[in-house]
C-alpha cells in the first residue's frame, strides 16, 4: 500500500454563544511543535454537569485524551485511540467521585490522521462531517434516546433537530466507569474538508448548509468563523464549537520519508486560529 504525506491546513473556534454563561466546550487542534505519534490529531470535547463541572470534564477528558494516546503511539491506531478513550473515562469519572458532582461528564470525538487514512473515535453527541464534491456526510453516529429512535426506524433523521429529547445522551466520557467509543476508519482524498463540531452548531445548521459554508469560504478560519456565527444566528442556545481541517495534498511518500516520518514536521502545513 502507498504512503503519503498529507498537507494539511487547519482552523478552530469555540466560543459560549448568545445564551449560556460560561463555555464547557473545549477543542483540541494538531501541534506540529509536539506531535501525537506520526500523525495529527483533532478534537471536540462538549461537557455537561453545570457552571464549571462541564468545562473541567471536557478540558480533563482532552488533556487525559491526548496525554494516552502519545504514550501509546507505538501500538495500532484504533488501540492507541481506544485505550485514550479508556484513560480519559477513568479521568473524569474519578474527579466527578472526588467532587461529589453527580453527573459530570462530556462528549468526545476526535479525529487521528496518518497518511490519508481518517481514524476516528467518538462518545457522544458532537459530530464528525465529511465534506467531498460539495456534499456533506455525517460520519459520527448520535449517542442519544433520539438517535437509538433513527437507528431503529421510530424517527425519521430529518426530525433530530427538533425533538424535545435530541441532547439526551445514551453514552458519555465520564458517568460511568466504563465506556465503549465507536471507533472507524476511513480513505481521505485530496480537498476533502473534515469538520468537527459540538451540538451547539450542528442542531442548529443542516447537513448540507456545512457543504455550502466550505464551497462558500475557502480557509479553514474562515470557515470555523463563518459556521459560528451561523450557528449564533440561528439562535443556538448553546456554547458553539468548531474545528475544521483540509486535505490540500497528498503526496506520495518514499519508504524513507516513512521511517522518518516521527522526525518530521515539513510535512505539514497547520494555520490554527484557537479562540475562546
């Protein structure tokens, strides 16, 4: 199988939005200056538990997250990511114990390139968008009551963003001492666009409004910005969370490129914009 080198351009926003308080979103983009392993990762952690538990659950879960998954960069990827997930759960879970906060907990979904192969991990609600030949795919299935009910055939996917129980979650990073991720590969082409995003923004922004915002911006800034602010205007009652990377190339790597590669960080382009 051919290895490539994935030039990559990246951008993030998360902000608190129009209605709540304080911001228990947190989000997590590549750094070239400390990388993960060989390959880059990004995340979107949306907590829940109130005034000040969420954003300790999301900013533990991530930190906890990244932390695993660097120590274990030597195993196979989808191990590597489970075991993160694992690290993290038990984080949070035993600081809810040590405060007595009832339910704190938070989303996770984070995304591991190596090459041009997409591995995901996901718990929760926050969502994992393909954007390719202007169409969006949601590769991320919703832990919720309401997405058992699309899964099952009780609700039609079109009714997700409207009833009254879509933020009821079914699985989460820390309520409870063990939890499953869902855990998928996937084939990226060149100017694929990958979006990441909490509730806050997808339950207010159709699927294919993602695919016009990315034909309609070409930066990966601007595109974090522009869904943002599309997200507050529609009136979004919640703390709103981006993060966007682009494929903009995928060269094809010699073998030694590719024992080198933990070496190296002129294989990539990152432009981050991280604002809070």
């Amino acid at each position: 199988m051919k290895n490539y080198i994935p030039i990559i351009e990246s951008g993030g926003l998360s902000v608190v939005g129009p209605v709540r308080e304080d911001n228990q979103d947190s989000i997590h983009l590549a750094d070239l200056e400390h990388p993960i392993g060989p390959g880059l990762l990004f995340a979107v952690a949306d907590g829940m538990g109130g005034y000040a538990h969420g954003g300790l659950a999301s900013t533990l879960a991530l930190e906890s997250f990244t932390s695993n998954l660097s120590q274990n960069s030597r195993s196979s990827i989808p191990k590597a990511l489970r075991s993160g997930v694992e690290s993290a759960n038990l984080q949070v879970y035993q600081k809810t114990q040590q405060l007595g906060a009832g339910r704190m907990g938070t989303t996770l979904t984070a995304a591991y390139v190596l090459g041009n192969i997409l591995y995901l991990a996901h718990v929760g609600d926050s969502r994992a968008y393909l954007i390719r030949n202007k169409r969006a795919t949601c590769l991320s299935a919703d832990h919720t009551t309401v997405g058992d009910m699309v899964r099952s055939k009780l609700l039609s996917p079109d009714k997700i963003r409207t009833h009254a129980q879509r933020s009821v979650l079914t699985k989460a990073i820390g309520i409870g001492l063990f939890v499953q991720p869902d855990i998928s590969e996937h084939r990226l082409q060149e100017d694929d666009y990958l979006i990441l995003c909490s509730d806050g923004v997808w339950s207010v922004i159709q699927d294919e409004d993602f695919a016009r915002v990315v034909s309609d911006v070409s930066s990966t800034e601007s595109i974090s910005q522009r869904l943002v602010d599309l997200a507050i205007q529609n009136e979004t009652d919640d703390n709103a969370s981006v993060v966007v990377f682009h494929i903009n190339k995928l060269v094809p790597a010699s073998s030694d490129h590719a024992s080198h590669n933990k070496k190296s960080t002129g294989w990539f382009e990152n432009l981050r914009k991280l604002v809070s």
